[in-house]
C-alpha cells in the first residue's frame, strides 16, 4: 500500500481546501422568505414555493474568513521587488510588523459546499434533504509567539496560550418544519456526520530561557491531537529525558519517541469517524395571535452533536524542562532572496520548541460546537413588503466562541426578487453585509456576504478579515405563496 509523507500544516490546510464553518451562515438572508437555504439558521423556517432542487455542487456554496489577524498583517509585498514575503522578512521593521499584532491573535476560516439538496412540502409541512461539505478552522496565538518569531533575541520569553483547530466532515441532513397553528410553527433536522479528519492543538504555556547562544531551555505544557483513517506519526526521534525528569521519575525509562510532524504518513484514507447532530427552531407570530400586527420572534439552536474519531494520534509534553543548542549563524538576505540555510532551519527549531512525546492512538469524540439564533422581525402594516429584522447569533465553541447582532432591512418588491442590507457589530468586529435573490419561476441565484470584501493586495487575497462570499443557484418549482 503506498504512504504518502505529510506534516501538520498539511492536514490543517487539507481541511481548509476541502472545506462549515464555525457557525456562520448567510446571516442576511435570514428574514427572506424565498432564500432556499433559510433552514440552515431555523429549520422551523418554512419555503414560499413547493419545493426546489439545488444544481449539483452548486446550490450554495460558502466561503469566509473572520477574525483580527489579518492576512496582511502575516504576508507583506516584498521590499525588493515582485512577489509576496512574511513578517519574518528581516527587510521588514520589527516596530512595524508588531504594532499589528494583538494582545490575542485570533483567525477563524470556513468553506461549506452543498453538493445535493432538495426540499418538498409534504407531510403536512416542508422537508428538506441535503449532502454537503463542511469544515472548521481557526487559530488562536498570543502576541509573544510572534514576537519570538520575528525579533528573537538573548531574552528569557513567556508565551501565552496557543490554540488551533480544524475539523472536515460530510454531513447528510434530513430536516421537517410544521405549521402547529396560526401563530407558531416549529422544525428540526438530523444530520448525520461522517469525519474526514481533524486537528487539535492545545498549547497551555512556553517558557523559554534564550540567554545564551549556544545552550536553550524551553519549558512546556502542550497536547495535540489529530485524528485521520491511515494517519501514522512515521519515523519518530529517540530522545533522552533530562536529568531532572529523571530525579523525579527514577524509575521511569531513560528516553522515550518524540513526534516529528513532518514524518507523518497516510495510507488509506478515508472516514475517519462518524456521529450525529440536532437543529431544532421555532417561530411565533405575534400577528396571528392577536398581540401585534408584523412583529415576528423566531430561535433556533444548530449543530447540536459531535463525531467520534476511531484513530486518533495524542503527543503531549506537561511541562518537563528540555535543553537544545541554539544557533550560531547569522541570517541575511541578499536581494530579498534567502542566502544563510541557518534561517530555513530556525522553522524548525521553532517547532522544536514544543517538544512532544507519542502517546499513543485512541478514540475520541469531539463536539462540533453550537449556534444559538434568536431573531424579531417587524413588517410595516402600511407597506408588508419592506421589513426589519434583528438577528442575534452566539457560536458556542470555547475558546473560539463568537457572538453578533445584526440588524436587517429586508425588501420583497415582487414576486421574483427580493434583497436585504445589514449590518453587524459583535466579538468580530463591525461589519456590512447584504444579498440579492432573483427567483422566478423555474429558476433561483442568490449572492450574499455578511462582511463586505474590503482592498484585496495585488495577489488577490484580502487584506482584511472579517470577508465572505456566498452563492448558489437552484430550480424552485411551483408558485410564490403570499406570505
């Protein structure tokens, strides 16, 4: 069977390409009640058509990225000419580059590709059934972990918490929304979860002693685990406890397997893990139960649910204190073209610093993390076709949890075409979104963002975070029903 080699920063990047998100759906579109998707946010939401067929791996498709570390605080254009170069380039003031660093550095990723989906009415209410693609991802690293990357120096540095993830899975969903009476309406979905892979790095604390050149001292509390069908830690480095672990632990062996990122190998991947996961939704019309004309509550909770992974790596290191030569060359550059191997080496080094022993393989679950929505909708008695909306969404996800509130100004003109603006202040910053979606009959395209895409650098990625894009094309079938 062949293996192929591979490091972490590949099975991290495997599930960003490949790539739901970390909870975030096309807020904007929320209110629109001819938006094919309204029951990814509240599967209580009902269709005003019969039903719809999404075209095959493009019925929505989703990409963002969230956060206040920015892509053009890491890459810079390159002080010597064409090209793109990182914040370590040494052309690059150190003042500068760090002012834009945050206290807490934090990058949340997403892509979620519907691949299959149809909805019906039916049943008494309106069905829906989907397969798509999803992932996860997001980092969290201190100010410190950079400023040891950038101007390391003859210093002693404490470094914060460091955290990353990064989830990919299939998931299959069959969901149900029923009308119980004028007033109120409920749904629910059930997904079924089929893991591709995941990633999870936990580094509590870095302690690193860098006094002298010739002798380092790092001292550290880190876990990873990844799990993956055929994922191996592949050749792993024989490496002597320290004496004073030893004094500690007499009877314990002298030396034990490190993990080496970069020797890890596949063999016959594939589903890696399976589980399941709940969306439940309401909707009340305060209208129909006679309290007040065009007010509308609504509130759901997604994602309810984890996977359970069958081959998972552990590596850990709690806080033995280990001893490693530091470096004696100096780097340069010459043209803005790397010259001194000591410098493609530093990489590395740095990676040794989190020194982590094979713990062996297990199994385990991971939860997906939760959305709460909760929305009010007002329509003006004098002109229903324009509404307001207020959405309020909480991810709930550790330390990659995330809240905003979003205000809407929803318009439906005619029959076939509808559109929203909004805008948005919460943990992720301020932001202005909107979506247009033309549905005639036989025939469905959306286009929305919630984060407007600000400059993009000549490269062509965004400057700034917080930019998403979403788009999809359907084949509604029946009439508009007035709603």
């Amino acid at each position: 069977m062949k293996r192929r080699r591979l490091s972490l920063l590949f099975v991290i990047s495997l599930l960003a390409v490949t790539n739901k998100t970390l909870g975030q759906n096309l807020n904007s579109a929320y209110f629109l009640d001819g938006y094919t998707y309204g029951h990814q946010m509240n599967p209580a939401k009902d269709y005003d058509r019969k039903g719809y067929v999404s075209f095959p791996g493009l019925g929505h498709i989703k990409a963002g990225i969230y956060g206040n570390l920015n892509l053009n605080d890491i890459l810079y254009q390159n002080p010597f000419g064409d090209g793109v170069t990182t914040f370590l380039n040494p052309d690059l003031s150190t003042e500068e580059v760090m002012s834009k660093f945050n206290k807490n550095n934090k990058m949340l990723s997403e892509v979620h590709l519907e691949v299959l989906g149809f909805g019906f009415k039916a049943f008494n209410g309106f069905n829906t059934f989907n397969i798509g693609v999803r992932t996860n991802a997001g980092i969290i690293a201190p100010y410190e972990l950079f400023d040891v990357m950038k101007n390391l120096q003859q210093q002693n540095y404490e470094v914060g918490k460091f955290k990353g993830t990064a989830t990919g899975w299939v998931e299959v969903g069959m969901g149900h929304s029923h009308q119980l009476n004028d007033a109120w309406r409920v749904g629910g979905k059930f997904k079924l979860l089929l893991g591709a892979a995941s990633a999870r790095v936990n580094a509590r604390s870095l302690n690193l002693d860098l006094s002298s050149r010739e002798r380092w001292t790092a001292i550290v509390d880190a876990d990873v685990d990844i799990s993956m069908k055929g994922l191996t830690w592949g050749d792993k480095q024989l490496k002597r406890h320290s004496p004073e672990y030893m004094k500690e632990h007499p009877n314990s062996p002298a030396t034990y397997e490190q993990v080496d990122f970069e020797e890890m190998e596949l063999d016959n991947s594939g589903v890696g893990g399976a589980g399941f996961a709940i969306d439940f939704g309401t909707e009340w019309d305060l209208g129909k139960q006679g309290l007040l004309d065009g007010l509308k509550l609504s509130a759901s909770l997604l994602d309810l649910g984890f996977i359970r992974w069958k081959n998972t790596l552990r590596a850990s290191n709690t806080g033995e204190p280990f001893v490693f030569d530091g470096y004696d060359e100096e780097t340069y550059y010459a043209g803005g073209q790397m010259v001194d191997a000591e410098w493609e080496n530093l990489g590395e080094r740095l990676e040794d610093l989190y020194q982590l022993k094979d713990d062996g393989t297990t199994k385990k679950a991971h939860p997906l993390g939760a959305t709460l929505n909760i929305g009010v909708e007002y329509a003006l008695p004098s002109y229903d076709k324009l509404r307001f909306g207020l959405l309020s969404t909480t991810r709930i996800q550790g330390s990659f949890s995330w809240n905003e509130e979003r205000l809407s100004v929803n318009l439906s003109p005619a029959k076939a075409f509808e559109m929203a603006l909004s805008g948005a202040v919460g943990t992720l910053g301020a932001s202005v979104g909107g979506v247009i979606n033309i549905h005639p009959r036989g025939f469905n395209l959306f286009l929305g963002l919630d984060h407007m895409l600000g400059k993009l650098a000549k490269k062509g990625y965004p400057k700034k975070n917080n930019t998403d894009v979403t788009i999809g094309l359907n084949i509604p079938f029946g009439k508009v029903k007035d709603n």
